[in-house]
C-alpha cells in the first residue's frame, strides 16, 4: 500500500500546478511562415456552448497571431482536448453531511485543456495546456475560457518571452 501512495504522490508531484500553461513546440518549425489553419477533431467539451466558446478563443488567438481560417489545403490543423475532473474534500463531504448541505458543496471541478498544431503529416508543432478550477457558475465561463486560451497562447513560439 505505501508503495502505490508513494507512486500516486509521485504522479501528483510531476503534474504542473494548477493555472501554469506548459507548452512544447518544434524547434525546427519556422513557425513566421505559417498562415493558413483549419480545425479537426480532438476531445470536445461535452456541452456544446463551452464547445462553441473555446473554439472562438482560439480562432481569436489565431487570427491575433495573422493566422486565417480555411476549409481544407492548410498550412497547420487545429484541435483542442478537455477533460474534467471532480475533486471532493472528503472532511467538507463529512461536514457538509452533518449540516444536511449539499454534497456539491464539498466538490470543486477541475478542468484541463490543451490545443494542437499540427502540419498537414500529422505531426506536432506546438500544444500547450493547463488545468484550472472551474467556476461552477457557467454564466462566467466565456470569460474563463478566453482567459485561459489567452494564457495557452502567451506561449506560443513566435509571441515573445517575458
């Protein structure tokens, strides 16, 4: 048993903190040169406004980058992966419970997502992620998701470095 807890804390540790975007990209891409992208499928969001509000934060990224949006014959491919988890604070669970709370209460989801650029092969160029907590007010999540594709892209190669 210490084993695996030693083995899941090592897990824990190597993951990058929570609102930190990490990013990896293709030294040998002269990314300048690169104008044209088109979308392709990666994990959507499963409710289709978030779907729709990320999709127009990153086209909004990437025209700031002078990129322009085609049908077929690009120069990259687009996509972008979600993955949401619920984190439960198990001694807020038990309190919430005595109080006859909501479990909802003692819960907090947390939201990854990671955009792609590829070439036309296939292979990758740059991506980029981060998790964060998210806002179970969902009225706000127009504003989480721009904020959030903003900061994936602040790491994009050709974006300077601060």
């Amino acid at each position: 048993m210490k084993i695996v807890a030693v083995l899941v804390l090592g897990l824990l540790v190597q993951l990058p903190p929570i609102g930190k975007a990490d990013s990896e990209f293709d030294k040998n891409t002269n990314f300048a040169a690169l104008k044209t992208y088109s979308w392709v499928t990666g994990t959507d969001a499963l409710v289709p406004e978030a779907h729709k509000l990320i999709v127009a934060a990153v086209d909004a990224e990437m025209a700031g980058l002078g990129f322009k949006q085609v049908a077929s014959g690009a120069d990259v491919t687009m996509a972008y992966y979600t993955l949401a988890i619920t984190n439960v604070d198990l001694k807020a669970l038990d309190k919430a419970q005595r109080e006859n709370k909501p479990a909802s209460s003692a819960s907090k989801e947390l939201g990854k997502l990671i955009v792609r650029m590829r070439n036309p092969a296939g292979q990758q160029l740059w991506s980029a992620g981060t998790r964060e907590f998210l806002d179970p007010d969902r009225t706000k999540f127009a504003t989480t998701a721009r904020d959030v594709t903003a900061r994936l892209f602040a790491t994009y190669p050709t974006r300077a470095r601060k």
